[in-house]
C-alpha cells in the first residue's frame, strides 16, 4: 500500500457529520454486512454437503480443504489488521483494502456458487483461497472503520447497531432463499447454490460503492510512542488485559450461539418430531433479530455497554433455560421461546463489538499508537474460535450420551439431547456475563480517555 500523508479529498466528510452519521449514511455505511453476511452461512448449512453429493469430493478430502481454507483466514485476520492500521493513503486506511477485498471476494464468489460441471480438489482449494482472502480484507478493515467513524461513547454502539442489523438481514434473506426452492425444487441442489451465489454478488457490488462512498473515514492520528515491529505489536495487543477479557466473553457467547444453531435442527426433528419446523424456528428467530438490534441499542444509551451486555447475556440464558420446559405437543412454547431468542439475538455480541473501539483507545493512550484494526482482527478470531468451541464439545458429548441422529435413539438419549441444547447455550452466555461483570472500562472513563487522546492529538498538530 502506498505511505503517503493523508490528505482532505472528496472522501472526508466535515468533523461532525463523521461523529455522528444520519441513519440513511450508517445504512448505506454498514450495506457490506448483507453479502459478507450471506456468503458465510452457506459454507457451515450447504455448501460441503453439496460439493460432496453432486461433484463427488470425499468427505475426507473436503474436510481437509475447509480445514487448512480455514486456517488460511485465521491466520490473515491480524496481518489485514495490522497492515491497515499502517496504510497511509490519499482516500484513507481502510478504504483501499476494503476496494481490494471486494474484488477477490465477488472472484471467490464466483468460484464457489457457479462451478464448472466437474470440480476438482484443487479448484475448491483456490475458490476457498480467493474467497477468504477477501472477506478478510473487507470485514476487518470494515469492523476498524466502524469504531473508529465516533469517538463518542454511546455513538459507537449506534454505529455498531447499524452494523449487525444488516448482518441480520443478510442471513434472513440467504435462509429465505434455499427454504423457498427446497419447496419449489427440492433436489435441486446446483439452483441453490446458483441463488445464493447470484444474491451475494448482486447485493456485493451497490454495497461497496455505498460503503466507500457514503461516510468520510477519519484521518489516521500519528503515532506518538516508540516504532514497533509487527510481531512486537500483535503481542502487546494479545497481552491486553481488557481486549482478552472482551474476546473470552465472545468466545463464550460464540460458543453458546453455536450450540443452539448446531443442534436445534436435531432437537426439533429427533426430540419434537416436527421435521417441517426444522427450517422454520431458525427463520422465525432471524425474522425477529432484525428487531434485536434497535432494542439493545435503547437499552444500551440508558445503562452502558457492559451492564447491557450481561442483561443481554442473562435474558438469553433464561430463555434457553426454558427449553427444559418444551415437550413434545408443546409447539407453541417453543415457537415463543424461538421469538424471545431472536428479540435477544446478538445482545452481548453488540455491546462486545462497540467495547473493542473503546479499548482500542485505552491502549493508543498507554501506547501511543493506533492499532483498531488489530484490535478488530483479533476480536474476529473469536466468531471463528467460538462455534469450533461449541460444536466440538456438544457433538460428541451427545455422541457419547447415545444420541443418533439416524439410528434409533432412547428416550434417556433425547433427553439427553434437549438438556445440551437447553444447558449448554444457558451455561455459555452465564460464563460471558461472569467474564465482562466487573469490566473497568464505562463511559466515565472513556470520556477521561477520550480527551486525554484528543489533548496529545492537539499538542502534537502544535509541534
């Protein structure tokens, strides 16, 4: 990227329109979320099933392709963050990486839902390749930008709000899709993915051009400590007490997310004996978690991120906790409690999302330098870690529990099956509301915080 000192363009929006965007510029600001959104669900419900039945790759080979695939995007969160932290040029930090990711994304895209009659292994490989390596140079640079447009304590949470809204239309509307041609066409597999793939390309392009278009990105502040390498400056940032207390209440949250999403297709199907209702408790729940995001958001500005965040954490433990009283012939409890969950969809995550800024300012006043984009890089490791956290433990423990999703299961196995589902996502988010309870970091604080960085950013304009 190039290093050159940035300078006002057409790209830079005046002061206080940048602290503080109308709603219609967050809109178009976070549109990105909608593709980034509805490209990833397919590669955990469909994708592999699909390139496995209908282009014939073993099972063990596609394991290890989306394996090391995987791999390849944990390991580039944080080079993306942290080069983009120290991209210098004339339409800003993020922009140019965001621009750049676009184009692998929507090749990566291509790749992946409009593939040749016959695939090969190494194909998927590369489309994997391209596809990651893009949606890392747009999300992180995407998530850095948003915590960084107000340095206001309570407009970060809007900012952030806005964000997962979208991201929740976004997986609506990809759900929406393959449940409709499963009805229409059921073992049309290819036209699937063919929708899926034309919808995340036809929203992926206006999205861009909104996003790098709408909302001036603010100048990058010069760094006032020492010069560190970049190794030197991941471990600093990995040591940060209160980031590793954010990312271990995400992990948890993930975690728990992921239990539920991994195992409410079995509990409704092996435990309720309502396999129609398989698709259409987790569309029930994506409808209403549209409305999450507005209602967190008002709660938030009343009573601040953290304490929030743990009622967030709370409700949702009790609503799964309540699943202990669904049995079967009970539909209607369980179509409510699918209502409370997405009335509570993403709670702790949003809080968690907006505290990232607000420690990512802690840290450039102990330090110096700037590093959000680290920060939100690493913060994106745990929405990766934590659904591997999850399914890991409760696929085999109902395993071992005697639960089979095939065979004949006992009735000491599907209770054993509704108490994971029930618990673990219950215990999850108790273990997140633990972690961040006494977290130091409130609005007072980041205010002092706030004008500290704002005293040092004007004495060093001065020399």
């Amino acid at each position: 990227m190039a290093s050159v000192a940035f300078e006002p363009t057409a790209f830079a929006a005046p002061a206080a329109e940048r602290d503080s965007p109308s709603g219609a510029r967050l809109v178009a600001f976070g549109s990105p979320a909608i593709p980034l959104a509805a490209a990833g669900l397919p590669l955990a419900l469909f994708l592999p099933q699909l390139y496995a039945s209908h282009f014939g790759i073993s099972l063990a080979t596609l394991g290890a392709i989306f394996f090391v695939s995987r791999f390849w995007d944990i390991a580039t969160d944080p080079i993306v963050g942290g080069l983009s932290d120290r991209t210098r040029t004339r339409i800003g930090r993020r922009r140019p990486w965001i621009a750049a990711g676009g184009v692998l994304f929507a090749i990566g895209s291509a790749l992946l839902f409009f593939p040749p009659a016959v695939v090969a292994p190494a194909y998927l490989a590369a489309a994997l390749f391209v596809f990651y390596a893009g949606f890392t140079m747009i999300e992180v640079p995407f998530s850095a930008w948003a915590g960084e447009i107000s340095g206001r304590y309570h407009e970060r949470t809007r900012i952030v709000t806005y964000q997962q809204t979208m991201r929740s239309i976004g997986l609506l509307l990809v759900l929406i899709l393959p449940t409709l041609i499963e009805q229409w066409r059921p073992d049309d597999g290819v036209l699937k993915l063919h929708v899926t793939g034309a919808f995340i390309l036809a929203t992926l392009v206006p999205a861009l051009l909104l996003n790098l278009t709408m909302i001036g990105e603010p100048p990058a502040p010069p760094a006032t400590g020492p010069h560190t390498g970049f190794w030197r400056a991941a471990g600093l940032v990995f040591r940060d007490r209160l980031l590793l207390r954010v990312l271990a209440a995400d992990v948890a949250v993930t975690a728990g997310q992921s239990i539920r999403a991994g195992l409410i297709a079995f509990f409704t199907v092996s435990y309720m004996g309502l396999p129609q209702w398989a698709s259409g408790l987790y569309l029930l729940q994506f409808a209403f978690g549209i409305l999450a995001g507005p209602i967190w958001l008002t709660i938030g500005r009343r009573f601040g991120k953290r304490e929030t965040a743990i009622a967030g954490e709370l409700a949702q433990a009790a609503i799964n906790l309540a699943l202990l009283a669904v049995f079967p012939g009970l539909l209607w409890l369980l179509v409510a409690l699918a209502v409370a969950q997405g009335l509570t969809q993403g709670s702790g995550n949003l809080m968690l999302r907006a505290m990232v800024a607000d420690v990512a300012d802690a840290h450039e006043l102990e330090t110096g330098h700037n590093r959000t984009g680290l920060f939100f890089s690493v913060f994106s490791l745990t929405t990766k870690a934590g659904p591997a956290i999850g399914i890991g433990i409760a696929l085999p423990l109902l395993a071992w529990l005697g639960f089979q999703p095939r065979g004949h299961s006992t009735a000491h196995s599907l209770e054993a099956l509704k108490y994971v589902f029930a618990l673990g996502p219950a215990v999850a988010h108790i273990i997140s509301a633990a972690l961040i309870w006494r977290f130091p970091l409130d609005q007072t604080r980041h205010a002092a915080i706030r004008r500290a960085l704002d005293r040092r950013a004007a004495s060093t304009a001065q020399a």
